[in-house]
C-alpha cells in the first residue's frame, strides 16, 4: 500500500513525488478519487515503464473531466504542460506523461504546416517548441500570480 501522505496545493491537478503526493484542494468527490488512485499507483523513484503504462491506459479514464476542471480553475492547466513548479517541494520539475503527446501533435503540426505553406518540417518543429514553451511559460505565470494571490504560505 502506498503511504505517501497527500499534500493539499492551489495549483495544478496532482502530482507524485517520492516525498509524498500533491493534489489540488479544489478537488472533490469521484474525479478527485479517480486522480488520487492514478497518483498512487504510481512508483515511487524515477518515472519507469509502469509508470508510462499507468499515465497512457484508459482504466482511469479521467482526462475530459480533469481538463474540464481545469477550464475552469486555470492555475491547473499547468499540470498538462511538460514543466511545472511545485511550491511545496520548492522545485521545478517535468511532466514525463506530457512530453508524448507533445511530440505526437508536433509531427501532426509540422507536417500540416509543411502540406499547407511548405515550410520546412525543421522549421515547424521548432516553431511548434517554441509555442509550446511559451504557452507553458504563461501558464506557469499564471499558477504563480494565483499561488501567491490566494494561495496559503508555502
């Protein structure tokens, strides 16, 4: 049984780390539930094979409910980013599950722009990044000015 004890954040959705799990205090009823059975499943070190297995299978099959969520509570659409901050832990850190997709609708971006205006695939990858960091930077920003508008004191 996983004991990492749950700690209660104003940002992001949830997060697993070997200290313990994060997990936004907005989150109530069966989608916080769902989250928290995904964190715990999680190992406990570095991100492994089960935990790719774990972050790409359907048994949890939260995801329209999450990004619902965090529609409308925006400090949390950074949980879907590839970088994130933790104000608990005072550390940056990366969201391995969100590097996958990433990419995958990096190639779909390059390859549509390369179809449509024949701009080189190098050149779309690149331009895709560079939105995607910028996108994660605001994202961060906002997160950030949230935290310490309503946030508690970490």
């Amino acid at each position: 049984m996983d004991d990492r004890p749950t700690i209660e954040v104003d940002y992001g959705l949830a997060s697993s780390y070997d200290d313990g799990i994060e997990v936004n205090r907005k989150l109530t009823g069966k989608l916080r539930e769902s989250i928290m059975k995904h964190e715990r499943s999680h190992g406990v070190g570095r991100y492994n094979k089960q935990d790719f297995i774990n972050d790409f299978q359907k048994k949890h099959g939260n995801f329209r409910d999450s990004f619902m969520f965090a529609l409308q509570n925006p400090e949390c659409l950074v949980g879907f980013m590839p970088f994130m901050y933790s104000y608990h832990y005072k550390i940056f850190t990366y969201n391995s599950s969100a590097l996958f997709p990433f990419m995958y609708f990096g190639v779909i971006w390059a390859a549509f722009w390369w179809f449509i205006a024949r701009i080189s695939f190098i050149q779309n990858i690149l331009g895709y990044t560079l939105l995607i960091i910028l996108i994660n930077t605001i994202l961060l920003i906002i997160t950030h000015r949230y935290v310490k508008k309503y946030g508690k004191k970490y």
